[in-house]
C-alpha cells in the first residue's frame, strides 16, 4: 500500500497471522484513515457486523458474498475515489509517505458513516438493472441461530440436494468453466475432509479451539460452495462455541465428521457426471 493507491479494499475477517481486524487496525494507523474497507466475514451475527464497523471499515459482506451484492458495494464505495483519484502521498510523523485520501472534494463528501451503514445480507438483487447509485441495501438483520433439525433422518437420506447446492455451482461452472470448477471442488472436498477430521480430533481431546477454527472455516467455504446440510450445522455450533454455549454445541458435534463424510461422496458424484456431460 506504500507503493500504490488502492481504491477499495476486500478484507477478509478470519486471516491466518493478521486477522482482519488487525490488517485494518494497520491500514488506518499506518496507509489510511478514509480507504473504504469492507469486511467479508462468514459471522452473519450483527455484534459481529457492528464490531468490524466500529474497528473502521465502512460495510460488511456476508458469505457467500453474491456477485451483484460485490458490485454494488464497490460501485458505493469506491467510484467516488477512482474519479477523483483521491489516494495521494501524504507526509507521515516518521518522514515517509502514507496513502490518503488528498483531493477536497472527496474529503467534503467523505465515507458514509458507518451508523448509517445496513448489513448486506447473503442474497443480491435479481438483475444488473437493481444495481444503482443508491446506498447498498441487505437484509434487515441477521437470521436467528437454529440447530439442525432431524440429524438421523438427514444421515438416511442420500439425496444429493440435501447436501449440494446444484444451483450455485451450474452459476460458478457458467463463470468460469468446467475444467476449473472440477479443480476447484477437488480442493474443496479435500479440505472438508481435513477440516472434518480436525474438528473430530478436537472433540475427542476437548479442544474448543482446535474444533471453532474447524468449524469456523466450513462454515465460511460449504456457503461459498453450496453445501447447505454441513454448512447449517457448522454455522450453528460456530455461533455456540463462540458464545460459550459448549454444552450446547457438544450436542451438535457429535455428527460433524458423519456430514463432512456425506457431503464430500455428494461432490464427487456431482464432479463425476460434471465432466461427463462436458
């Protein structure tokens, strides 16, 4: 950031070494006071929302972050700084530069503050034509925690729509292909597997840690890839552990590894008939 402007920033919460809080905390001490930064998180709770704005970034993205919700907050955000060119050297205590923003016109306008800011919530608008330059609107708040309902029902039934989101994946294979969407899964599968197999070492020992770092990274990719069963028990116990509800969560856990199982057969099958009917 040093060495060139940026106009937005997409800062990803859960980062290993710097965590976004602590990347932004950097920026604005060090590059930035105004650099509109926007969080992309997979904690959807509005405490969750309201710390990342009160920590200086301007808007919060849930995942799986929709593409024309993407555009909009960009659009809002950073158009303004792209036309006015507003990221200029400015003289830091030290005797180097920092990145900020200059021009005066954009410092009359400033960023929307972040007390008017609303939550972006994890469905976007049904055509480009609803982008517009308005402010960017979401769901009013964010859905209540629910635990899964039905476990043994759900581990009987092998439909793959209980456990694949066919809809969301035909939308990344149409965006970039199906020799990259089958490498991409691959990886993704790969991962709930070490993850799942993470988080059951966790619960056999105790570790809530070792099992919220598990849980909290399937939470975020199974709603980015479209697994709706795993991440719907994952995002549960994710928001139980961090609560402090273990007992609670301790209920949940037992069936983790059975989902992962589940939903990576899901994907494979699904990746087989994906290159087949290439």
């Amino acid at each position: 950031m040093a060495s060139r402007p940026y106009d937005v920033v997409l800062m990803d919460i859960s980062m290993p070494v710097m965590d976004g809080l602590e990347a932004t905390a950097h920026i604005r001490q060090h590059h930035s006071t105004k650099l509109p930064i926007l969080a992309l998180t997979a904690n959807a709770m509005k405490e969750d929302a309201e710390r990342y704005l009160e920590s200086g970034m301007q808007h919060c993205l849930t995942k799986p972050v929709q593409k024309l919700e993407l555009v909009k907050a960009v659009q809002t955000y950073a158009l303004d700084s792209m036309a006015d060119g507003a990221q200029q050297p400015v003289e830091n205590n030290s005797g180097g530069t920092n990145r900020d923003e200059s021009s005066s016109s954009h410092q009359s306008k400033g960023l929307p503050a972040a007390q008017s800011i609303e939550i972006a919530g994890a469905r976007a608008h049904s055509s480009l034509s609803d982008i517009d330059d308005g402010p960017v609107s979401g769901a009013q708040g964010v859905a209540p925690e629910q635990s899964p309902a039905g476990d043994q029902d759900l581990l009987q039934d092998t439909s793959t729509d209980l456990w694949i989101d066919q809809e969301t994946l035909q939308l990344m294979a149409d965006d970039v292909g199906v020799a990259t969407i089958d490498m991409i899964l691959e990886t993704f599968t790969a991962d709930v597997s070490r993850l799942g197999a993470q988080f059951d070492a966790g619960l056999a020992c105790g570790d809530t840690k070792t099992m919220q770092e598990a849980v909290h990274a399937l939470s975020g990719s199974t709603a980015t890839f479209g697994a709706p069963r795993l991440h719907e028990l994952t995002r549960a116990i994710d928001i139980k552990l961090r609560r402090g509800d273990f007992e609670s969560a301790m209920k949940d856990s037992a069936i983790v590894l059975k989902y992962c199982q589940e939903t990576v057969a899901a994907f494979e099958g699904y990746r087989e008939k994906l290159v087949a009917a290439a």
